[in-house]
C-alpha cells in the first residue's frame, strides 16, 4: 500500500507537469519539480536531525519513569480500555504506557514531546509483532488514534492567530475540539470495524463515555473564559502537567534509589539510533510529497473541488481553506503555511481564514507520521492503516466545514458571508 501511494505521488506530479508544458507552455514546471525534489531530501535530514536531539531527551526521560515505576502507573488505569481495543498486546506492558504518553502530548498539545513518545511506543509493540514488516492490529489502532488524536490546547493555533490580527484568536477552540475529537472517534469505529472490535464492550462504552464527558467540561470551562485568559491557561496547564510528569518521573527513581542520570542516558543512546533508521524515510515521503505539490497536482485538486461544488450549487465558501485540508495529511509544516497565507489573503477573522485554522488544529499529518512511526521499527506492508487515518482526517475536516457553517447560520442568519465574522466561542 505504501508502494502504491509513493509511486502514485511521482506519476501523478509527472502528468500534471507533462500537461503544463504541453498545453500551457509552462516550460519552468520541471524545474520547478526538480528544485522542490532537492529541497525536500535537504529538508526532510533536517527534520531527522532536530529529531535527534528530542528523541534523545523524551526517551532518556521515558527510561527514567519506566525504571521509577510511573509509567506502569499510567497504564493500569487504561488497561482495561487497551486490553480489548489490542488483545494482542498483554496487560502491563511497556507498549502501553508508552501510548498513554503519547496521546497525553498530542491532547496538550505539545508535538515536539509526542513524537519521540509515539516512536517509543512503535517500538514497544514492535516486540509483540509475529510478522515485523507487516504493521500489526495494535500498530494500526495506535497510529490511527495518533493521526486523529484529540487536541486539547492548540496553543500554536491562538497564537497565528493573533499575530494576524485576528480579534477573537481562539474563537475556534470549541471548533477545533469538536471536530478532532469527532475525527477520533470516527477512526476508532473504522479501525474496529475492520479489525472487528466490539465497540458495544461495557468497558469499552464507559471509557468512551468518560473521556466524551470529560470533553465536555472542558469545553464548558474554557469557553467560559475571556480570550485572553484561555490563551494564557491553555499554555500554562499544557507546559505545567507535562514538566510535572518529568519531576514526577525523577522524585520516583530517588525515592527506589535509581541511578536517574544513568537511565536517562541508557534511553537517550535509544533515541540517538532510532533518529538515525529515519532518514531514509523521510527523503522518501517528503520528496514524494514535494514534487506532487510543485506539479501543481495539488491546486489541481482544489480546483476540482470547486467545480463539483458550483456545479451543485453549494456554498463555496470552505474552497478558500481547501488547500490547508489537502496538504495537512501530507505535510504539517506545509499546511501551517497554506493556513498562515488564507489568513493573509482572506482575513484571519474571514470563513476561510477561521476554517483553515479549525483544519489545522482538528487532523493530523497521517502520510508524515506513517513514514515516522512505520519507518522506525522498519514496517514495509502497512495493511489498512492509510486507508483508516485519511478516513479520519476527512472526517474531521468535514465536521470543521460544518461546524463552521452551522455556527454562522446560527450566529447571523440574514447576514452575507462577506460580513460574517462573529466569535464561535
């Protein structure tokens, strides 16, 4: 499967040049392709290279609240949820308190703190893996909750947004958070559909039931909040839980008399080894996805979409922020600059500026984190894993147009969009 999507990236770029120079005489398009081929092999051992220094860090810290006992804490409070979502995967094991880490910093928020950890946990239930080039049922589930995972505070987000000008910056927090926790769940009923995991489990009904609880709390209590104080909030509680977890960890290998410095360094010689396996990865899926969005084959694609939608009479309107939905399972930092740019051109305060935000901050870049995480533990067949997480990225880009659409009806019902810009929150 990953085959067929890298081959499918070169030869769809090659056809949409091939057309540009024939009938559109663009005789720059090849080189065009060709730079952005060198530009993303140099970009993508820069990204492996900043990797290296952060995945030498969390997983030097993992080591240490694996060795002080906390992260068997963590996981006994899920096991019951994860032993029938993974059956595969045994009670206890270090697999799953690696993917409690990880979905924590993905919920705060914190990237740079999710990635190692979510390598780490590849790695756990790599051991587990009958078959190591094939992913596993467990691998699966995990990397599309991770594509899809909720996001509690996407400080990153408020920020653009106020830096460009945006009078309300996070008037899309309840947006954002309904749309990714849509886009989860929408992952999780297809992976369990596929694998067969009964969703109707009492335990499984009452964890989900929880954390959609929870969900709404938070919700009720941020948007309670002036913009001003959720912003700093946000920011404070992310930062705040995840560096108390690090002291957690270190108070926990005093107290067992753990040598912690000594387990820092045994796992961050881990985290050295696992930057270096990726590089060759990462070439391959970013230079693919590079040449297909030099072609043009990209804009293509938002063109398209906007003649189904004049050719059905629909509100246009999401068109605009198109360009973010598209890239954003490809490249995070490309969406980033696709949403910066709507915000630019359109308004950060405009439909299109407010919904490239929501886009952003609801899904996940799904193509980058199979190159990571597969790449890492050396997976070559990955089943139905890219299948399930585009399923979940396109639901939650849905559930932002709409979100975003039902708001405003909402808001202004006798206003035109040109004037629509009312807070969501």
């Amino acid at each position: 499967m990953l085959n067929i999507i890298w081959i499918s990236f070169f030869l769809a770029a090659f056809c949409t040049a091939l057309f540009k120079l024939i009938f559109l005489g663009d005789q720059q398009i090849f080189a065009h392709i060709m730079e952005a081929m060198f530009a993303l092999s140099k970009s993508a051992f820069e990204i492996a290279l900043g990797l290296t220094g952060v995945l030498t860090l969390w997983l030097g810290i993992m080591r240490i609240g694996e060795k002080s006992g906390f992260i068997m804490l963590l996981t006994q409070g899920l096991t019951p949820l994860f032993s029938r979502l993974m059956p595969d995967v045994p009670k206890d094991h270090p697999a799953l308190g690696a993917i409690v880490m990880n979905i924590s910093a993905n919920a705060l928020g914190l990237d740079n703190a999710a990635t190692p950890l979510g390598i780490k946990a590849m790695q756990e239930l790599q051991t587990l893996n009958p078959h190591p080039e094939t992913a596993s049922d467990a691998q699966i589930l995990f990397l599309v909750i991770n594509t899809a995972g909720v996001t509690l505070f996407p400080v990153t987000i408020f920020t653009y947004r106020a830096q460009l000008g945006a009078a309300n910056p996070t008037d899309v927090f309840i947006p954002i958070l309904i749309a990714t926790y849509v886009g989860t769940m929408v992952g999780l009923f297809t992976v369990a559909y596929v694998q067969k995991i009964n969703l109707l489990d009492k335990v499984i009904v009452a964890y989900l039931g929880g954390f959609t609880l929870a969900v709404g709390a938070i919700l009720a209590y941020f948007s309670s909040l002036p913009q001003q104080q959720m912003l700093e909030q946000s920011a404070i509680i992310s930062n705040f839980i995840l560096f108390s977890l690090v002291i957690i960890f270190i108070l926990g290998a005093l107290h067992k008399g753990i040598n912690a410095y000594e387990a820092f360094i045994e796992g961050a010689k881990e985290g050295f080894h696992t930057a270096t396996t990726l590089i060759p990865y990462l070439v391959a899926m970013l230079v693919a996805i590079g040449v297909f969005r030099a072609s043009g084959a990209l804009d293509l694609l938002a063109d398209l979409a906007r003649l189904a939608v004049h050719y059905f009479k629909l509100d246009d309107r999401f068109v605009d922020a198109l360009p973010t939905a598209l890239m954003k399972p490809f490249s995070g930092s490309g969406a980033r600059a696709m949403m910066i740019d709507t915000m630019k051109t359109m308004g950060a305060d405009s439909f299109a500026g407010r919904l490239s935000s929501i886009v952003q901050g609801s899904t996940e870049t799904t193509f980058y984190v199979l190159a990571i995480y597969f790449g890492s533990v050396g997976i070559k067949h990955i089943r139905h894993a890219a299948a399930c997480g585009i399923i979940a990225d396109f639901a939650g880009i849905v559930a932002s147009i709409a979100l975003l659409v039902f708001r405003l009806k909402l808001c202004q019902p006798h206003r035109s969009h040109a004037t629509a810009s009312l807070p969501l929150s």
